[in-house]
C-alpha cells in the first residue's frame, strides 16, 4: 500500500532532497528508483502523459522529469510537452473487413484500436506506403544508449542528457519498403502530450535501422480515430518535433445532415432546469471521452483527476457537465454512468451524436439559441446568449461574471452541434 499519493509523495521528496537547492544551484537534479519508492511505487510517481498531470510541486516551479536509465530520473526545467495541433473536422470513412473479433461497437483499449485502424486500412491509408505493413517490435524493451539536448524553460538555452538503457514501451509498429512507423496510441483526449513518448523509442529505432522512422501518435475517441504523424527535424534536439500530417478517420459512417439536426429540435420537448450547477465545461469532446472512460469502470473524483488530462477544477466542471446531460450519476464515493449514459455510449456514432444533441437542446436556453442559429447561420452573440439565460431560471447564477463563463459554454456546444454536418 503507497503511504502517499503522488501530490504529497512528491512535497516529502523535495523537502527531504532539498530537490530546488540542488536545480538552482547545478540545473537538474538526479533521482533514483530507490529514493522515490520509499514513498510510493516509482512507475506511478513519474507517470505524467501531459502537462497537467504534472504534481503541483513541478508545475509551481516549472519542472518536469526524464528517464535516463532503468531505475533513475532527471528533474529539471524541461520543455518536456508539445501540444496537439487543430486536427479539422473532415473524417475520411474506411471499412472493416469480415471480421467477427473486431467491431466498431467494441473498441475498448488502445490496443484494439490500433487493430481495427490496421484491419480496416487507415494505416496504409494514412502512411502511404508502396508495399504492404508489416506489425513488427512492440512491446516493453531498453532503449540502448543515446544523447541529445533538450530546451531549458529557466534559462532558454538547451542542456544535455544521456540515456543509458531506459526502459521504453512501444504500443505498436508497421514496416513497409521505405520507413518503420513508431505508434504511441491513447483513448483519452488531452491538449498535450509526453515528447518522450515518441523521442525515445525514435531514437531506439533510428540508430538500429537505416529506413525511416516515422513518429506516429493515434488518438481513439467517440469514433474517431485521430492520426498525427511528426518528424524530428534533428535527431539530438528532443524539441525540433515538427507535424508531417494529421487526419481523422472512423469505421463507422460519420455522415449527419443539417435535416438531421432540425429534426431533433422540431421533436424537442424542454425540461424543467435542474437545481444543480450550469455546465462550465467548453468541450463537448472530452465530456464524451469522460464518459467513455466512465464506461469502462466506476472512478473515484481523484481517479478521474489521475487517470485523465484534468486538473481537480477540471474534474468537478466536466462530472458535473455530464450529470447536468443526465450522462452521469454521482454515488457517495464514485462516478458512474447513468442508465441513459449507458444506453448512449454503447449506440453507435450517428445515434450517439443526434442523442447528445437532443439532451443538450431539450434544455431551453440551448434550444432557443439553437433555433437563432438555425435561422441566422449563425452563433448568437455574447449579449444574446446571456439575455437568453436570464430569462430561463438558470440554477444559481446570479452575477455578470458567471454569467459571461457559462455563456462561452453555450457558445461552445452550439459549435461542436454545427460542426457535426460539416464533416
């Protein structure tokens, strides 16, 4: 059993190494396995796939931590993540074969993922290579030996790091005549991610083989697969990532018209409003992915909060948007989804998407915006949306302020709505 959970495990370590003395006085500060687990599982301690999971003890003071070998760590004032670029919203449909072990409807892990985005060809598709893909290393391996330089935020200068035999994880890869594509592949939807997730094992590969190595990250959600290719414009420089390409595909028929979409307004009955917090959560997206992993398992506030790209604030906004849709239910200790929630995330993705809509839109201050834009083409204001809030008894939100952070939800939902016929 841990004695700590990561936040305080983190405090008592730097306290006990005198951790910040040691960064401002040398640059960086070396830690081993043996030191962290002490005070918690190493593997959970320095697990952190996007900036916001970083502990508040690193995010304070703008540090991060690398692996250089298989059982020690460097601290230091790292630019250690690269956010995802805007991906669009055209998805490209591609078809699984007669397979009775793969569906669409059950795609529950990264690595199903991957096999239903190689079984169906968006791989091939998306890497363009002349010859057939063949699946070769993946796995957990050592990455050998290597250095490189990485940007130092407290200094602006780059510094150096030797690798010696880390331990890396490769989720999948694919060789054709010309190049080795390296995937890290995730279900859960975030605005950043770990370089060091495709800089290791790249510079694993790039000096074993002499074709291409190809740095791809997959991203599954709400059926969807999300494909971004990148390149390391210099091989010792773990900051010079650049994207090569990024598409969306889905192996089910993503088409929904604007009919549609008017359908589902014309049948809307409105709901009494709910005596519980008015969304503050922008992204549709993610409160979707929530829910998939909600799907999974029933998780605890603080898992939801370890397990997923959010902060705490994050956590209770987006529950919260998801009770408000009646898409999940709070017990005394855990998340769930709803009966309703159930029902949604297991349809498929045209049934899914006009499901939520309906939900959002029997809400009337949604509603009545929505027809604004039905009629103008357009997103109403700001000023219109918040007359329109006024007047419908929103639950506890009585100054300008709140009312100008709730209506950017609004604003928000109603544009993932009129960006599903635009694919």
């Amino acid at each position: 059993m841990s004695r700590y959970h990561t936040n305080p495990a983190w405090e008592q370590i730097f306290k006990e190494y005198d951790i910040l003395s040691h960064i401002h006085t040398n640059g960086y500060f070396e830690i081993s396995a043996k030191q962290i687990v002490t005070y918690r599982e190493p593997r959970l301690m320095v697990k952190f796939d996007h900036s916001i999971n970083l502990p508040k003890i690193f995010q304070e003071n703008g540090l991060a931590i690398l692996p250089i070998s298989g059982n020690s760590y460097v601290i230091s004032h790292f630019e250690n993540y690269h956010s995802f670029e805007n991906i669009g919203n055209e998805i490209k449909y591609m078809e699984l074969p007669f397979l009775e072990s793969l569906s669409a409807d059950n795609i529950k892990s990264e690595t199903i993922a991957i096999n239903c985005a190689y079984a169906s060809g968006i791989l091939s598709d998306f890497l363009q290579e002349d010859t057939f893909l063949y699946p070769t290393v993946a796995g957990k391996m050592g990455s050998g030996n290597f250095d490189f330089f990485i940007s130092n935020k407290a200094t602006t200068k780059s510094m150096p790091v030797s690798v010696s035999n880390s331990r890396i994880e490769i989720d999948a890869a694919y060789e054709g005549a010309s190049s080795l594509a390296l995937i890290e592949a995730k279900c859960d939807l975030s605005d950043d991610f770990l370089v060091r997730q495709l800089y290791y094992p790249y510079r694993t590969w790039t000096d074993r083989i002499s074709k291409n190595v190809r740095p791809i990250f997959l991203v599954y959600s709400n059926s969807c697969f999300n494909i971004y290719e990148y390149k390391f414009t210099n091989k010792h420089d773990y900051n010079s990532l650049q994207l090569v390409k990024n598409k969306r595909y889905s192996i089910e028929d993503t088409t929904i018209e604007i009919s549609d979409i008017q359908n589902v307004i014309k049948n809307i009955k409105y709901m009494k409003e709910p005596e519980i917090p008015f969304p503050q959560a922008d992204s549709l997206d993610r409160i979707i992915n929530l829910c998939e992993l909600l799907a999974k398992k029933s998780l605890s506030r603080d898992e939801i909060t370890e397990e997923y790209a959010f902060d705490k604030r994050q956590t209770s906004y987006y529950t919260a948007a998801a009770d408000y849709l009646n898409l999940v239910e709070r017990g005394e200790k855990y998340y769930k989804l709803s009966k309703l929630g159930q029902s949604v995330m297991s349809s498929g993705y045209k049934t899914r998407q006009l499901k939520i809509c309906e939900l959002i839109l029997s809400h009337k201050v949604f509603g009545e915006a929505f027809k604004i834009c039905l009629e103008r083409g357009r997103i109403p204001d700001q000023s219109e949306i918040i007359n329109l809030m006024k007047s419908c008894n929103l639950y506890h939100i009585d100054s300008n302020s709140t009312y100008k952070r709730r209506a950017s939800t609004i604003s928000a939902w109603l544009n993932w709505i009129a960006r599903l016929t635009s694919h």
